[in-house]
C-alpha cells in the first residue's frame, strides 16, 4: 500500500508541474495520423525516425542497433525503463544471465531474484502483412515513453522492456504498396514478393537453425545477451468469430520442457485474459480454441521454451481495412476455451491496437508484480536441466508408454486374464522397471562431434546453429577417448548437464509425438507445424550419444563465439588436387573455381578414397585453392596423376520458378543457391515460361515445391490485370495443363533439364511417365483415389531412406540418408511400360522409416520410389517428393539438388 501511495503522489506531482513527456512527439505529430486510424499504414523509414526521435528527448530509452536486415536496413533494439534502471542496464542483465545459465549457488539467485529486474521481450512485424503487430508496437512504445500514470511508473520501476521490431524490410513493402493509391478503395496487401526477401513466412521457422540476418540478432540478443524471462510475439489472425488465440495453448506439449515452464506460461495467460475480461474486452480464446500448442520448436515464441524463458503468442483480427467479427455460432457460447465470447460486430485497427496495447500491459503487469519469482524460476528450471543432465534419467516418452502396455498386453493374453495380471489402469510395478529402469534407455549425458568425419565443416554449421541459440559447447585440446571410442583433437563436445538442456536434447535426439486422433479411429489433430525436425539428423552429421558421465581435455567456447572449421592446404601439386564431393562446402570452392575461370572436372570413379565424382581442380589454381581451404575448412588432396576417367563440368544457366506474390520454397532455394555459389540464376514466372523459347536461355529449370497442378486441376480464373501496376504484371499467371505444359515439354525434349520436388512432380504424370502415386487405392468404383487420414498420416518429420549413390544426381550422398517428410509424394513405377525408363534415386526399404517425428501407416510406404529421373527427349528430369531443401535446414540432402546444377562439357 504504501509503494501506491508513493506511485499516486509522484504521479500527482508529475501531473502538476511542466514535465519533459509534454515534449514526447505523438504520433499523429510525426506520422500524420493515429497509430490504429482506418486506412492509414506508417511504413519502416517513417518508424525508424519515430524510435530514433523518442530516444532523442527520452531519458526512460536506450536505443541500440542490433543488426541488419536482409536488405540492409537497421534493425533496433529498444530497451525502456526508468532512468535509474537504464544507467544500470548491464548489472541487471548480467543477473538474468546468471539466472538464465542457473550459473549461481541457490542462496545466491535467491538474492539475485530480488535485486534484479524481469527481462520481457515484446515485438512486432514478423509476419508483416500482419500490420497489427507493427502498429501496436509503436504505439506501445508511445505510450511507455510519455505516460505517468501509477501502473506505467511502476512498470518502469520494476522491469526492463526490450521492445523489437523483426521485419523491417516486410514493413517497409507491405506499407509502401498499401499507401501507394490515394483511393482508400484500392488499398489492399496483395505484395508481389515475399515480405522477407528469402524466407516470407518461414522467418518464423528459423528460430533453431538460424539461417536469417534477422533471426541470428534476435536468437543473440535472447539467448546470449539479454535471457529474457518473458518473450512475447505478435501476430494475426484470430480463429474466426473470435478476436484474438492466446495461452494456454492446446496439448501436446514437448516431454523436454520442465513443468514450471508450461505452468509459467499458464500465469502469464490468465494475466493477460483477466486484463481484457476487466477492461470489457471480449473475445479471447485459448486451449482447444485454436490450433497453437507447445510441441515444435524453431519459431519465436516456441524456441524459448526450450530455454526455459516463457514464450507468449497471440493471434489478433486487425486491418487498416475496417472489417468485421464474423458470426461463427459455435463460439457464442462460453467455455473454457472462450470463456467471454464476442459478439459479431464491426472491428477497426484501432481496436486491434488497444486490445493490443492491453495485453503488452498486462504482461508487463505481470512481471511487475512477479519479477522475482519470474527470474527465480528461470534458474530453477536451469537447475532441473543440470541435474537431469548430470544424472542418469529417463525422459516419458509416449513410446515408452506403448512399450510398457504392449508388454502388459501380451503378458495378460499370456497369461489368459489371471488376476495377477492386474489392468491398464493399475499395472504390476515391474513393466515401470523395464522401461524406466532400463540403463539402455537413459537420456545422453552428452554427444561427440568427432573432429576426423569427413564433412567436418559442415559439423562445424550445425555447431554453429547451437553456439548462435546460446549452447555451451566445448571443444577437445587434444585426443582423447570416451567409453572405448578414440576422438581427436578438435572435437566438439556438448554436454547436457547445462541449463538449455532442452534445447541441446531436441537438437541432437528424435522427437516422439504422441498418436493425437480427434477420438479412436478418428482423423488425426494436425501439428502446428513439424512433428519431428532433429536437426542433427537433417544435417546428417556424425555424432555418438554418450550415457554416462564422461571428461577430457575439453575447453568451453565463451558464449556466441562462432566456430571456423579448419582447413588443411598440402604442398604445391604439379598435378592438382581433389575434393571430397562428400563435403558440401566442396560445391562452394569448385564454384568459386568455375567464376575465376579455372577448369574444374568430376571424377567418375572412386580415386585416393574419395568417392566418383569428387572434384579434380589442376595446379594452376592453387593461389585461390589455398584461400578457399583456409575460408571454407577443406582439405584438398594433392595428386602426382590425374584421374582417368573424369569429365569438365561447367555451370548450368539456372531458371528457378516463382509466382506472383512469392514462394517461400523458391525463397529458400534463392537462398541455398547464394549460399553455395549457384549465383547464376534467373527467377522465372508462368508467362515467361508459357512464351516459350525457353532452350535458348535456360540449361536447367527448378520447380521446388509447389507450381506444377494436377493433370485434373482446374486452370482458375486470370486475375484483373488492372489491378496491379505494370512493372509487376509480368509476375501474374500460373502454370497450366494448356499453355505452360506444351512448352515445359519442349524445352525438356530439347535437351533441357526439369528438376522437381513436391507437388511440382505433378509435371511426371503431365509428361506420362510410368509412375503413379503410391498413396492411393482403389475404391468400390475402380477408381483410385487418395488415402484418407485415419489410413496415412505422416506430417513433418524425418525418415530413413535409401539412395543411389552411383548416379551422378547420387555423387556424395551416402547410401543411408536422413531426410524431412511431410506427406509428400512417393511413387510406384507402372508395370509393362518400357518406352521410358524410370530409374529410382531414392527409395523406402522394408522397415518403419520414422526416425523423429510421427507416422501412421508406416506400411504403405514400403518399397516406394521417393525420388526419380528419367530421360524425355534430349533432355532429363528429375523428381523428389519430399522437399530435399527443407527451410534450408536439410544440409544432408541437398546435393542431390547441387549435382543437377552442373553441366558436362
């Protein structure tokens, strides 16, 4: 009581006098408008000046530039809170470092818990056609730099805010189109290209890989710098007839998280939904309400969960556009999931905003009231990790759960329903023991990322994707040996006895998803987004999982030091020296090489123990060579012969297929493309494609994911050409079975190149090779059609599967291979169709091919065809049903993509 007397009295006493936040610029004063007006979008130029200006005459912010875009704009962090807190910005941060690392004896942090300040992250613009998100932050960055009300004063008392805009580039595209007509009628978000230059939406599937500019400064800025206790990200829309989905999310919930995470986001939750019941502000909805959950990792506010920081994240209806609250009847009546129904109603940007506005309060409130036992509690699940990581312990896991039943199960038949047999409901305590006493069974302690694997730099990326997500990481001083195993020098080392164990355990272990069917036998609950990502596994590094406590010389790496793998140069050649095709950053030098005009050539056979069509680079290229090991970590092999049997390769003039509006497959393949060297392409669109000609300017045509329709699909409607201003009418159209086909045919007959993958191997049944879908089946009518979910599920997760290393589209890979699946097409060669031959490049074998993730109706994809060539005309084709280029995480199956790139002379 006497803290809000105090609160009141200042507040008075600022409300009486001349104070500075008369001088505080409003928006409508820099902007021309009221942030939340109808048809009124401020773009990024316009809010940056507006953060730099507040900064300017504010003594409660410290603006800081935190990185770059994609694009090159700056990206800013605002840190606000009370000037007495701002002038100690590093002793509170480094408190919820200590917290957040749970680096401190318990008396320590208990003392720490109450000197210190919560950290709460609150952001906007991710996903920038969703303008909401944008707005309110620059409204909630107004109103925490000019208000003086009790709440707001002690807010800043109490807390630091980090606020973060994490588009910038989308804003400024999406803005700029908005406000580009005067006639609010034609105001509209129909962009032309992504609103992230490569990734569009998937910059909110990156938050584990970190791939992105973007991503990478906010994954240090909450994982190395600042440790957030609370992450808060915005986005729309709500379900329909709601206004907003927020926490608690649906289940399941990862088996890796600690319970005071989960329960954590559920005081959060009831802050933010009480706040708006109070202020009369219906329409939340959470739990069943909507379809977010706490499963996935790799998106802002999911990421940290398994950093023991509390991730919050809203979906609102909001437009500049007025719109309106649909009638949806099933949500009229209250339930737990919407308790406070909204009724249909008309619903302004300005409401969007101040129910915004709102929920960053009552965050913020939150925190206030409950700093200490926010930051106390991020050491405590810090502690749980550690401990977990330093003792033998068994993670429940739903397969576990099915291994004890089916044991119970078969022991009762056994035993023909003895009553010692006891019930599922109440089981012996001995089918516990052989599950979670079993020492096979027990969490690693820690992995080895051996040092001698043959594509260590790549080890090194994934490594690097750890240390830039706030992973302790040692690396071995000199060789050393671990449960009978001999390791190098150099080795990495990650241990799980540390505080983001959760993230270290999803980072290198599979994922179990539970069977989650809407009843018995019933469809299944789609994931929010992938069941299974291990990304060890997407990387297809090599690494041993050790289950017992184990030392060496090993040195901790500080935290966010980013590791360069290292490269090894051998004396000059007069020869010249090979290149393991086996390494991918192989493909990055011999680009380099071909740029520099440098002959380089491809073995075709197996030559010093490196596998047929490793990379042959003659000794006059040795200056650059010497650089390119150095930068790159490969070690080219000197040879005193060259290779017989090799050809010269040069690169293939690439087209990649895009549409109006952007594909964020094609997006992320731009961005392999850059990555690896494969720089010259041209980004191609249906009308150029239906012109034909195409022979003339293109050697390869890629078509990832989604392009290609179905040989039965109908062509749809032209858009209103008028409606888009010129210089983007070249964008418009879409493939089709009548003009685009004909002239894909051409191109391929005339010794062109079509590689496919996704629905865009459609173009197989177009062209009439012999090869069907595999997850069909006939129905009473001999009609075939697609397998019903109750039969076949498989969404996002990784399998097994098995490849043709011989084929030059197989150069490199090996004959395992670990790659992502999400219903994706698979195929079955047709029977006595010979004029075509289909020659299988990867294939499912015998066994279940799940290894992280979730599957139902493992069978079906037995002995199927994932990816095929064949040859049409002069030309080839190439298909892969599942998507070998994954978010530009796969790193282990993209050289069946690379291998295409190049053309023999």
């Amino acid at each position: 009581m006497i803290r809000s007397i105090v609160y009141t009295l200042v507040a008075f006493i600022t409300m009486a006098l001349p104070v500075w936040a008369q001088d505080i610029p409003t928006p409508k004063a820099h902007f021309g408008f009221d942030i939340g007006d109808d048809y009124q979008l401020a773009n990024y130029t316009q809010t940056a000046a507006y953060f730099k200006k507040l900064a300017a005459v504010s003594p409660r912010v410290k603006l800081e530039v935190a990185g770059k875009t994609a694009e090159g704009r700056d990206q800013y962090l605002i840190i606000i809170s009370s000037p007495e807190n701002i002038a100690n910005l590093e002793r509170y941060r480094s408190i919820s470092q200590k917290m957040a690392r749970a680096a401190v004896p318990e008396e320590e942090a208990k003392a720490l818990s109450m000197e210190g300040k919560p950290v709460i992250w609150i952001d906007g613009g991710l996903h920038a056609t969703e303008t909401v998100g944008t707005h309110q932050l620059i409204e909630t960055y107004y109103q925490l730099v000019s208000r003086n009300d009790p709440e707001t004063l002690r807010i800043l008392d109490d807390v630091i805010i980090l606020l973060f805009h994490c588009n910038p580039d989308g804003q400024e595209l999406v803005s700029d189109w908005y406000m580009q007509y005067a006639d609010t009628a034609k105001r509209a978000k129909n962009i032309p290209t992504l609103y992230h230059k490569y990734a569009g939406h998937d910059n909110n599937r990156d938050f584990y890989m970190n791939n992105l500019r973007e991503t990478t400064t906010m994954s240090r800025i909450q994982y190395i710098d600042w440790m957030p206790q609370i992450i808060y990200n915005h986005h729309q829309a709500g379900p329909p007839g709601s206004v907003l989905a927020g926490p608690p999310y649906r289940d399941p919930f990862n088996h890796v998280l600690d319970p005071l995470l989960i329960t954590g986001i559920d005081g959060v939750a009831a802050a933010m939904i009480n706040r708006l019941n109070a202020e009369d502000k219906p329409g939340y909805t959470r739990l069943s309400g909507s379809v977010y959950s706490t499963w996935w990792n790799g998106g802002l506010r999911t990421t940290p969960y398994y950093h023991n920081s509390i991730g919050i994240l809203t979906e609102i209806a909001g437009d500049p556009t007025p719109m309106a609250i649909p009638l949806v009847p099933e949500r009229l009546i209250p339930d737990n999931a919407t308790p406070n129904p909204v009724q249909p109603r008309p619903w302004h940007f300005r409401d969007a905003i101040a129910y915004s506005v709102s929920l960053n309060y009552a965050v913020l409130d939150y925190a206030s009231r409950f700093g200490d036992q926010l930051l106390y509690n991020m050491y405590k699940m810090g502690q749980h990790a550690i401990a977990r990581g330093s003792r033998d312990n068994w993670t429940a896991k739903p397969g576990y759960i099915d291994q004890m039943k089916d044991a119970f199960a078969a022991d009762t038949a056994a035993e023909k329903g003895s009553k010692t047999a006891g019930s599922q409901h109440s089981m012996p305590l001995r089918y516990y023991e052989a599950v979670f006493e079993n020492p096979d069974l027990r969490d690693p302690r820690g992995f080895v990322i051996p040092a001698n694997q043959v594509d260590f730099p790549r080890a090194v990326h994934f490594i690097n994707a750890l240390i830039k997500s706030g992973i302790l990481i040692h690396r071995a001083t000199a060789d050393f040996e671990v449960a009978g195993k001999s390791y190098p020098a150099g080795s990495y080392i990650v241990k799980t006895n540390q505080a983001f164990r959760p993230h270290v355990l999803d980072m290198f272990e599979p994922q179990d998803h539970p069977n989650d069917f809407q009843y018995p036998g019933g469809p299944p609950i789609r994931p929010y987004d992938a069941a299974g990502w291990t990304l060890a596994y997407q990387f297809g590094i090599e690494f041993d999982r050790i289950l017992d406590d184990f030392d060496g010389p090993f040195s901790a790496i500080p935290y966010g030091e980013l590791q360069t793998p290292p490269g090894k140069m051998p004396v000059e050649s007069s020869i010249g020296y090979l290149l393991d095709t086996r390494v991918n950053n192989a493909y990055v030098a011999a680009n380099r090489l071909l740029k520099a005009n440098f002959p380089v050539y491809r073995t075709e056979e197996s030559v010093n123990n490196m596998p047929a069509g490793s990379f042959f680079v003659p000794s006059v290229a040795y200056p650059l060579l010497d650089e390119l090991a150095d930068s790159l970590g490969i070690a080219p092999a000197p040879l005193d012969k060259k290779p017989s049997r090799m050809v010269e390769i040069k690169r293939r003039r690439i087209g990649l297929y895009d549409r109006y509006g952007g594909s964020m497959t094609s997006g992320w393949t731009r961005w392999i493309l850059e990555q690896y060297g494969f720089d010259n392409f041209t980004v191609v669109y249906p009308r150029e494609i239906d012109g034909g000609r195409l022979r003339e300017k293109y050697d390869i045509l890629l078509f990832i994911g989604s392009g290609i329709p179905g040989v039965k699909a109908a062509a749809g409607t032209p858009p209103d050409e008028t409606s888009f201003p010129e210089a983007y009418r070249h964008m418009l159209g879409n493939i089709t079975a009548e003009r685009s086909i004909p002239q894909l045919l051409d191109f391929v007959e005339a010794g062109g190149v079509i590689f496919t993958t996704g629905t865009s191997t459609n173009l197989a049944y177009h062209m009439g090779l012999p090869v069907k879908n595999a997850l069909t089946e006939t129905d009473e009518n001999e009609e075939e059609k697609a397998l019903s979910n109750e039969k076949f599920y498989a969404p996002g997760s990784v399998h097994r599967v098995y490849a043709d290393v011989a084929d030059p589209a197989g150069w490199g890979m090996p004959d395992t291979v670990q790659l992502m699946y999400d219903n994706s097409p698979v195929f079955r060669q047709i029977e006595n169709k010979t004029t075509l031959g289909i020659k299988p490049l990867v294939w499912y074998g015998d066994q279940n091919p799940l290894l992280s993730g979730w599957i139902w109706g493992a069978d079906y994809l037995r002995h199927t065809i994932a990816g095929f060539t064949a040859p049409v005309g002069k030309g080839r084709f190439y298909a892969f049903g599942p998507d070998i280029t994954f978010r530009a995480q796969s790193r282990g199956t993209l050289k069946w993509l690379f291998n295409t790139l190049y053309q023999t002379e």
